[in-house]
C-alpha cells in the first residue's frame, strides 16, 4: 500500500507538469508548479526560486498551506493505513 503513495507523487508530478505546460505555462514555470503535484512543500519552493518562477508567491502560499493541513490529514491517512 505504501508503495502505492510513492506512485502517486510521481504521477502527481508528472500530471501537473503536463498540465501546466498544456495550459500555457513556460516550462520553468510548470516544473516549479508541478513539484507541489508530489505534495512536496519545500522543495516546491525551492524549485521555484531556483528557476525564477513569476509565481513563487502563489507557490509559497500552496506550499505552506498544504504544510498546514498535515497534522489534519496525518491521522486518517495513519487510520486508514495500519487499521
């Protein structure tokens, strides 16, 4: 089941670069949005400082919302995994 986790980050990746490149986004800019497809916080953040991206902004504030909701989530997905 855990690898099951480990699959959809990287399809997460995957998907929403894709996506954002469809979308009209450059690719800097669609690398640095599709990081957070793996719910990667921090280094959404740091990709898109790497890269310039004119949405780092945005990105800092999906980033640490995201961060925010963990202790949220943590207890189900822990419920739902060894239950």
């Amino acid at each position: 089941l855990m690898m099951l986790f480990g699959g959809a980050a990287q399809f997460g990746i995957f998907f929403t670069l894709s996506l954002a490149t469809l979308m009209g986004f450059s690719l800097q800019d669609a690398a640095s949005v599709g990081i957070i497809g793996a719910a990667d916080g921090p280094t959404s953040i740091f990709v898109a400082n790497y890269f310039g991206s004119k949405y780092l902004g945005a990105i800092i504030v999906a980033a640490y919302s995201y961060m925010a909701l963990v202790p949220i989530i943590q207890p189900v997905v822990i419920r739902a995994v060894t239950t």
